[in-house]
C-alpha cells in the first residue's frame, strides 16, 4: 500500500499517540485514562488499523495533553507493547514504552462479591500487579484474565 493511501488517523499538533495498543483495546485504553469527551478533549481513535509489527492495532491520539508516565503505566495491563509519542509542534519530541506499575489504585473493581470494595465502603480499590495477573490488595482475590473487565467505567 502506497503512503497516501495510509494515512487513516491525521496527525495531531501537540498531544500524546498511544500506539501499538493491541486490536479491539482502544476503548478500554480510553476508559483507564479517564477520557470520556466531556471534558471537550480532542480525541482521534484507530481501531483495528493494519500495522506492521502487530496483525492488527488500535490507536488513539490526544490532542493538546502530555499523558505522564505514570498515567499511561496502567495502560500495560491492557496494552503491555503501546508505544507512548510525545508530540510538540507536529513533531515527536518523546517516545517511550509502558512500564508495569507495581500498583494500580482506583482503576480497577474487584470481581469478589464479597470484598470490602464491592459493599459500597469509601475504600479506593487497590490491586498488585503479578508478572501474570493482579491480586486484589483487600481479599487477595486474583485475576488473571480478562483484566479489562475489571476496568471501572
Ligand atoms: N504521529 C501523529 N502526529 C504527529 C506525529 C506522529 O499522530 N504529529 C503518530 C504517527 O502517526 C505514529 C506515531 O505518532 O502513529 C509515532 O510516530 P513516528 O515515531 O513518526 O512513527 P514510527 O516511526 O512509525 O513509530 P514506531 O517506530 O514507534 O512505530
Ligand atoms: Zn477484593
């Protein structure tokens, strides 16, 4: 495929490219990072776009905001190969990778019907990140799979 015919998402002034999201994760990204469109934020979302390095990827681009690197580390439970552009000026000035997070607190809801977050206590939710998986900080419950259902939304 020729370049002009690629060019699926525009490019953004200034902002933030999180790429390399694994297929079908855009909108869990989206969920993590709190943007809803609410707030007027200009976002650009790719998903299931042909990629060279995955078979297929997800990207979202967003303008106007430097997500920090502890902002987009939660983005490894769901997207452990995103790529993080920072961009100024059309160019991209940072480029670095998710790094796991020893903790995430208040991202996620605990699955266990019983634990002291789901009986509606003003407890922040708290998980341990595991090399496979994360274990709930309250009830020790862990999961291993399907993490992003776990995503408060
Ligand atoms: N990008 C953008 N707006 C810009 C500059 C870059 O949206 N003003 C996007 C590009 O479309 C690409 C990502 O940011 O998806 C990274 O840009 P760049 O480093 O130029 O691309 P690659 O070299 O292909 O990146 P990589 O090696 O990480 O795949
Ligand atoms: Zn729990």
């Amino acid at each position: 495929m020729s370049d002009d015919h690629q060019l699926r998402v525009s490019k953004i002034k200034s902002g933030t490219v999180i790429d390399h999201v694994v297929g079908g994760q855009a909108l869990n990204v989206l969920a993590i990072l709190g943007i809803d469109g609410k707030e007027g934020e200009e976002v650009s979302v790719g998903i299931n776009v042909p990629s060279d390095r995955l078979a297929r990827k997800d990207i979202v681009k967003v303008e106007g905001r430097e997500l920090s690197q502890d902002e987009v580390d939660v983005l490894s439970l769901i997207a452990p190969d995103a790529t993080i552009n920072i961009v100024r000026d059309y160019d991209v000035v940072e480029k670095h990778r998710v790094d796991s997070p020893d903790v995430v607190e208040d991202v996620l809801s605990c699955p266990n019907p019983d634990c002291i977050t789901a009986a509606g206590e003003p407890v922040t939710s708290r998980f341990e990140v595991l090399e496979d998986g994360v274990r709930c900080s309250y009830c020790g419950t862990i999961v291993r799979e399907s993490i992003a259902d776990l995503i408060d939304t």
